[in-house]
C-alpha cells in the first residue's frame, strides 16, 4: 500500500496544507478537516494579500473571480488562480496557486495543489489533486458508492477499511485524467500517471503509468 501513502503521492510543499497532510499517512485521513484547516489558515492570512469578502472566504488579491461563480464558506483561492463563468464552490475547498476552476465546475471538500486544472465541467468532491494534475473535460470524482457503504482502498490485492462513505479520489502530482472519465470512489492515481479519455477507473493506478479506456489495462510509461 506504500504507493497510497501522502508521502509517496504529494510535494506538500506546493499547498498551504503541507504541514496538516504531513501529518497523516494516508490521504482520505486528511478529507474530516479540510473545512477547520481552512478556517485555521484563513485567519493568518494576511490582509494586504488576501481579500476577505464573507466570512470565512479568503481571496488573493490576484485571483480572477468571475461575477458568476459561487464561493460557499469556507474556502481559500490562491494566488493567481482563476475561478470562472458558473463556478460552484460548494465550501470546504482550498485552491492553490495559479489553479483554473472552470466553467461550470463544482468543488467540495477538496484541497487543490497549485497549478492545477479543473477546467470544464468538472466534479470534484471529497479528493486531493496534487500540484500540477489535471481533469480533461467532463470528468468527475464519485465519491459515493451506490450500495452506500463505507469507501474500502484497493491496491495490489490488499484492501483498507477507511470506515469513511464520502472519499472521491486522490490523484498525485502531474497526473492527466482524460476527458469524460469517472474516477470511482477511492481511486489512488500514482504521480506522472495518464487515464485515457472515457476511462472508468476504481482502485489503485500506479506512478509513471497509463490507464487504457474501459478494459482497466495498465501499462507502464516509456517516456
């Protein structure tokens, strides 16, 4: 399971939430507090960086927010980031630096490394992306089972109990999801891994991989 592991998935020092999720071993451990992080971050911010229009939502003074996005509380948008046309925020969401949350995306209960994209119609809730991931188009997170059980971690024929019903999915640095792709609930995607477009992913996906359309092949990248 070491693959699964914070340490393994994330450079933390591209969030604000490094020093919490050093904390953990693994990442659905940290998804309880995001919400009390962000209320704890937000009031060390400092003023003349960060705007702070409703309580408990900070923004960085170059931000892009556009008139039409929802920013629900609490929540923390980094510097650089554009938050576009329709947005949803639902709250619970720290977004780093230089991100895009794009048209008609909807986040919650989400810590967003810098740099990354979600940036057309997007799902993401209950999940981790790491600095410099992106969602293609149209993918989403489900962070629900249908049966509406608690989420179990599968990797390399092992199994953990998370005792948690709400875990979307974890996706390491530099990770591409592509367009129209599901990641089911619990899925751990290794650092510089590819998802092909359409893809119906569960489990573990391993670094420097690529995850080939409905099939599940996995194979291992040669550049």
């Amino acid at each position: 399971m070491d693959g699964t592991k914070i340490v393994n998935l994330f450079d933390l020092s591209h969030s604000l939430a490094g020093d919490y999720l050093s904390g953990f071993v693994y990442p659905w451990e940290a998804l309880k507090g995001i919400g009390e992080l962000i209320v704890k971050l937000g009031k060390s911010l400092s003023p003349d960086e960060y705007d702070n229009p409703l309580e408990n939502v900070w923004i960085h003074k170059t931000a892009k927010v556009f008139p039409s996005a929802y920013l629900g509380a609490p929540c923390i948008i980094g510097a650089g980031t554009e938050v576009r046309h329709c947005a949803f925020i639902r709250g619970n969401a720290l977004v780093g630096n230089n991100c895009v949350v794009g048209n008609s995306v909807e986040l919650k209960n989400v810590i967003i490394f810098d740099n990354v994209q979600t940036p057309h119609y997007n799902y993401v809730g209950d999940s981790i992306l790491g600095y410099k991931s992106h969602m293609g188009a149209g993918s989403i997170t489900s962070n629900v089972k249908s049966d509406k059980t608690n989420v179990c971690i599968k990797c390399n024929g092992e199994t953990i109990e998370t005792g948690i019903k709400k875990i979307g999915a974890m996706l390491g640095d530099f990770v591409e999801v592509g367009c129209n792709s599901v990641l089911n609930p619990g899925t751990v995607i290794g650092r510089h891994s590819s998802i092909y477009p359409t893809s119906c992913v569960r489990g573990f996906v391993p670094p420097n991989s690529i995850y080939k359309t409905n099939c599940g092949e996995i194979t291992e990248r040669n550049n």
